[in-house]
C-alpha cells in the first residue's frame, strides 16, 4: 500500500531576483512499514525533500499525499495537525528543550494533542524504557550525551505514535558506536509496523535501509534496493 | 490545549531560566515603583503645604494697603500708606455679620534687648483680636488687652524664641526689655507654633498696635488688616462687606482703582496649591521618565527573551503546536511577568513612600491615580512587547524558526 506518493513536486526558493530550483519535478513513492534513505551531497535538496515529506513546508507545485490526503493543500493548522500526530520527528541537532528532563522533552508533542498530564508522563516513561533511558527519565538535555539525547528524541518522535519516522541526519552529531545503535533502534521501529524515511550522505548509514534515493542537483539520479538489512 | 496546560507551561517556561525573569520583573517593579513613590512624595508635599497654610489661621482675609495709581506712576507694593486704624475701627463698627474679629496690625523688625542680650526679631503692634484671628495662644500671662492699647501702654508680649534670645528660657513675665531704648513690660509669652511655615512665628514681640504707631515706628498708618470671616462660607461676603466699606471711606469708586488688596486665606491656598501642584507635575515628568525608560527596559528584554526562543518556538510548532499556542503561550508568560512585576512593584513603592514620608516629616499618602497609571503603563508594554515578537516568530514557517541562530 502506498503511504507517500509524491508526484511532480518543484520547489522554488525566491532570493530577491535571484530563482532556486531546490527540487526539480520529482515523484517516487514510499509502502507503508518501508525503510527508506534519502541520500545526496549537500545542496542536492534533500533537506528540502525531508521539509516537505515533514510538512513542515509546501511544494511550490505538484503533489504530496500522505495516507491519502493532500498535504499540499492543507492550511497552517491542518500542516501543525499532519506534524504532531503522522510524523514523528528525529532532527540532527536532537532539538530537546534546554534545561528541561527527558519525559518533559518526550512529553511535549503529547501537550498539543490535549493528551492529560498523567497519561503523558506514563507514556513518555515507557517510550524512554523502551530505548534504554529508563535510569536517566530525570536528567535534563544538558546531562545527557548526544546518543542519549537521540534517543530522547526518537522517544519524543514515537509518543503520538505516527505513522512515519522522519530523521534528518540523525547520526550526524553523535559517535560511530552510538550512530549503530540509533540506527538499529530505527531499524526495530520498521519491523513495528513504522515506516522509517532517514536523510543522510553516509553511505554507511544509508545500507540500513531496504531502499536508497539517490538525490542530485534537485532531481532523482537513482534508486537502489538493498539487499543487506 | 486548555488554559490550565497553557498557564503550567508558561510557568516553566518563566522557572526554567530564573535570572532572564528576574531581570524581566525588575524592569517592571523598577517603574512602577518609581512611579507610585514620585507622585505619591509630590501628593504629601502638597498635602504638607495646605497643612501649614491652614495652620495660619482660620478664614483668614488679610486687607493690605494696596499701590495707588497716581497717572502713570505706580507705587510698590506695600509700601503704600492707605490702611489706617480708623479704617479698622469703621470695619469693626460697621458689625458685619460676615466679619468675627477685626485685627490691624503694624510690623518691623528691630532690636530688641535685656540687660546685656540682645536680639533682631519681628515687632508687631496689635490689638486684643490678634490671637483670636491668627490663631495665637498664651503659654504665660496675657495677651495685649483694649485698655493696653487704649492707654498706649508699654507692655510686651513676647515669643518663645525671644525668651530664650534674651533670657536664656525660664519665665521673664514682669521683666523689662528695651525696644529702642524704649523700656516695655513684659506680661504674657505666646505658645510655641513651631518653626515651620514661611517664618518662624516663635520668633516674635507683640506691643500694642498704638505704641507701636506713635513712640517706636512713629508712624500713623498700619501695614495690613487681619480680619476673621465668621465662617468659611462668608469669607467672601466678608471681602464684599469691607471692599464696598473701605471703597467708600477712601472716596474711590472704581473698585479697580482700589488702594488696597484683599488677600483670603483660600487665595494663599490656591497660590500654595498652584506652586505645589508645579512640583507635583515635575514629580510626575520624572516618574513619567522613569516609566518610560522601565518600559524599554521591559521591551529589551522581552523582545531578547523571544528572539533567543525562536528555536525553540520551531521547534515546538514542528511537533505540532498551533501559530496560536504558541502565541498564547508567550502572551501568559508575559502576563504572569507584569502581575508578578507590577505587584512587587506596587507594594515597593508604597513602602518606599512610606519610608520617605517618614524621613521627611511629610503625611503619608499613596496616590491611587498613580498606580493604575504605573501598572496599566508597564503593563500594556510587557504585554504588547511579549506578544509581538512571539507573534511574529510563530509567523515564521517551522524551518526558519528552526535554523534561526
């Protein structure tokens, strides 16, 4: 079944006079429960590609549907909406709240969900258990190391329980020993049922996926299929 | 997102960086202290003014001889000799039911010795009415009698700080001292009145008004008529009765021609008020200063605040939260900030009045006008300066808040 088909997306970034093509008519699909890495040299768009498979920003033209819904036609609360509870997100730069303990950091997606206090704290206490922070629930981002706070994130990613994992680069501030075990957490969430989608220009990184989008100068060069998983 | 959640997440967002609060709520309780102790000093100096006005005397109206207009000449002030003791006689024998008490006076300074002291003070030549009209009481002895100044006698009566000037303290009724060279009896000392007010009124010689005119001043006029109003309420039929009277004594019929003022005790109090209020409103240009310079300190720091935030506004939008959660969010942060600021400051500046008041010697008085004025000032700034950045990042697509440094 297909849970993302984009087709003939463009977008066009405006720098005054100054026209960008970041992607350029590009249409691929993506099952649901697959694994997918989106690969590319800096400036080939993949970022751009992550923002909008995330909704966190619409095609200039063409079409993203997700679970059969036309994201590039939603409105600013609908996108907030598509955010917190299909896409769960693990971003570089872990992006926890300074200063604040794990379960609050896990807990936060669930605010804007209306989900209560209580149910929030469980759940973010079982998320964090679940990928092996169950001894540091207490310790604020600034106590944690980069893997840990990637976990933390992976946990806060998974607590509305989406559909699709979209990780940005998520091995790319921590540890080669740390990255193999996000990546094996990843890997675990694919066989939960999650479809996984990671952005990364580790070559390493991206045979954890069962497929390879190869992004260059906007445009899709190529797609691999990965035999080892 | 219900209120409740709304207000717990602000409040840890407040607790989660204690000092960049703290400086917040300073600016805050800063102006509005400021603003509450200024106005509210300038309030009890105003209130201390008309205190001591009224302390001159009651419904006071004071008749002075006026310059008169001799063509294009003017004579200074006072220094006309147009009130004589007959025009005060006439008053009192014309018995208007506005006037109580009639009391001319005469007034020098000069020097007063006892034996070897001596001393430089006022001499006032008065009759029986003055204590009734200026409010003067008696510590020792009598006041200057009718038949004191019928009989042009040489008797005294002095005050408080004469009695120490030339005695050294102690009770001199019955003494002699010399106005002069002139000997005069002492029979009575004034209580002390305190020497606050314009001049020391402890510092002071009654004689009677007709000794004064003929041996020691050798003059025939007198320097003003005191006249007490029978109440507040006819001071100004009292000022009508003996405008018309002396008018007419004095042969002018353009009472623009006057040569003579008339001068009430509310007069004195409208001119305090108009001096004081000069200084209030000076009070009020600072604290207005220290207002505004509070509120752009609150602005500093409420724009810093958000800005450093716009990340973390990225990210909470990319998790999901709404443009309006997160403004309103930032909005409840601001309000919590100014109560929390604006109370603080408010009970700061009713202390720091209270204390200056008792410093000063000055009644305590706290000005309502100047707290809603101070809270509803840095208040809207807080707000405003809270909710306009905040607005403004949320405005901002996920990505860039994100990527914002």
């Amino acid at each position: 079944m297909e849970q993302i088909c984009v087709s003939h997306v463009k977008k066009i970034y405006y720098t005054g006079d100054i026209e960008t093509v970041a992607l350029d008519d590009i249409s691929f699909s993506i099952k649901k429960g697959e694994f997918v890495a989106i690969v590319g040299p800096s400036g080939s768009g993949k970022s751009t590609l992550m923002h909008i498979l995330g909704a966190l920003d619409t095609p200039t033209s063409g079409n993203y549907i997700l679970d059969g819904q036309d994201v590039s036609k939603l409105s600013k609360d609908q996108l907030a909406d598509i955010r917190n509870k299909k896409i769960g997100f693990v971003f570089q730069a872990f992006n926890l709240l300074p200063r604040t303990t794990a379960v609050k950091n896990v807990a936060l997606p669930m605010i804007y969900a209306g989900i209560s206090k209580d149910e929030r704290i469980k759940k973010a206490e079982q998320l964090l258990k679940d990928v092996g922070l169950g001894d540091r629930m207490n310790h604020t981002s600034n106590q944690l190391s980069g893997g840990q706070m990637q976990r933390v994130a992976i946990a806060r990613a998974l607590s509305m329980n989406p559909a699709i994992i979209l990780a940005d680069e998520p091995t790319g501030n921590i540890s080669t020993v740390q990255a193999e075990e996000i990546m094996r957490i990843l890997q675990s969430l694919q066989k939960q049922g999650h479809t996984i989608i990671i952005i990364t220009h580790e070559p390493s990184i991206a045979v954890f996926a069962q497929r390879t989008i190869h992004l260059k100068d906007g445009k899709i060069e190529k797609e691999v299929k990965n035999g080892k998983v | 997102m219900d209120f409740f959640e709304l207000l717990s997440s602000a409040y840890e967002a407040l607790a989660l960086n204690k000092v960049r609060t703290a400086l917040a709520g300073l600016g805050i309780v800063i102006g509005i202290g400021a603003v509450i102790a200024l106005v509210s000093l300038g309030q009890a100096t105003q209130q201390s003014v008309q205190n001591s006005i009224q302390g001159l005397g009651a419904n006071l109206l004071t008749i002075s001889p006026g310059s008169q207009r001799t063509g294009a000449v003017e004579g200074g002030f006072g220094s006309s000799q147009t009130l004589t003791l007959d025009d005060a006689n006439a008053i009192t024998a014309a018995n208007f039911s506005s006037i109580s008490k009639v009391s001319p006076e005469v007034s020098r300074r000069g020097q007063v010795t006892a034996g070897r002291n001596n001393t430089n003070t006022s001499i006032i030549g008065a009759t029986a009415n003055y204590p009734g009209v200026h409010n003067v009481t008696m510590s020792s002895g009598t006041f200057i009698a009718d038949q004191d100044v019928a009989g042009t006698r040489n008797v005294a009566v002095i005050g408080p700080q004469v009695v120490s000037d030339l005695f050294g303290g102690g009770d001199p009724t019955g003494q002699t001292i010399r106005i002069n060279k002139i000997p005069f009896t002492i029979i009575g000392i004034t209580v002390s009145k305190g020497g606050t007010g314009f001049a020391n009124q402890d510092d002071i010689v009654f004689i009677p008004i007709t000794t004064a005119q003929k041996t020691v001043f050798g003059i025939d006029y007198v320097n003003d008529i005191s006249l007490s109003a029978a109440s507040a309420d006819s001071i100004t039929q009292a000022e009508n009765d003996t405008g018309y009277l002396l008018l007419q004594r004095h042969k002018i019929n353009d009472p623009a021609q006057a040569d003579f003022s008339m001068f009430s005790q509310s007069d004195i109090l409208s001119a305090a008020s108009s001096v004081t209020g000069t200084f209030t409103a000076l009070l009020a240009g600072i604290a207005a200063i220290s207002l505004l310079v509070g509120g752009i300190g609150i602005m500093n720091i409420m724009l810093v605040t958000v800005i450093e935030r716009t990340r973390e506004i990225g990210l909470r939008k990319a998790l999901g939260a709404k443009d309006r959660t997160v403004v309103t969010q930032f909005l409840i942060e601001s309000i919590i900030l100014t109560i929390g600021g604006g109370l603080t400051g408010m009970v700061l500046g009713i202390l720091l009045s209270y204390v200056i008041s008792v410093v000063i010697g000055l009644p305590f008085t706290i000005s309502i006008f100047a707290i809603f004025l101070a809270i509803g000032v840095s208040g809207g700034i807080g707000i405003l300066f809270g909710w306009y950045p905040a607005k403004k990042a949320a405005d901002l697509s996920p990505i860039e808040a994100l990527r914002y440094e």
